[in-house]
C-alpha cells in the first residue's frame, strides 16, 4: 500500500496516450483520411474513455466534420452503464470531444 509518486502515473498516462496516437494515426492513414490535431486529440481522448473507435470511419465518411456526425455516432458512445442508466459525466466529455473534432474547441470544463 504504498503511493505511486505523481510523475510516474504521469508518465504512463503519457505513454499510453501516445501509443493510441500511433495507432490512431496508423488507422488514419490506411483509411486514407486526413485530420487536423485537435481531431486526432478528440479521437484519442474518445478511444481513451470509450476503449475504441469502432464504426468512426463509416460515420465520418457519412457525415464528415459535421454536427450530424456528432448527433448521429459521437453522442451515442458509451453513456449508459451496465443498468442502462445515463451518465451524464459521459454525456459532456462525449459533447466536448466532438466540439473539439467538429470545431476546435477545446472544453477544460467537462468534469463541472
């Protein structure tokens, strides 16, 4: 039961964060789909939280860099729990993700 020093958990955050933007970026080029940074953040963070992006690219060839693409796909990941009851933590980081996909607005209040 010892702490793990801040600077360590940083660091594999980091890590962590930096393999799924290969791998985001990887998946992104054999797609043949170009985006900007702050698309490919909003990407990693989903994938962070949602444990994938399964059904991104259909949604995005679909509807592109759209608000449709947010009401349609990016609103709809992972916003219930096990019960089916809505979590309303999720439905904000879900509305800031795709705002920072859709428009490049980063939201530092998702959490409050």
């Amino acid at each position: 039961g010892s702490l793990v020093p801040k600077v360590i958990v940083d660091a594999i955050y980091q890590q962590d964060l930096d393999t799924r933007a290969s791998n985001i970026k990887a998946l992104l080029a054999n797609k043949g789909v170009v985006l900007n940074e702050n698309q490919i953040a909003a990407l990693i963070s989903l994938q962070f939280n949602c444990g994938n992006i399964n059904g991104f690219f259909e949604s995005y060839q679909s509807y592109g860099s759209t608000n449709q693409l947010c009401e349609n796909w990016w609103h709809n990941k992972a916003l219930h729990d096990a019960k089916g009851n809505r979590l309303e933590g999720l439905v904000k980081r879900r509305r800031a993700e795709c705002d920072l996909f859709v428009n490049g607005n980063y939201n530092m209040n998702v959490y409050g």
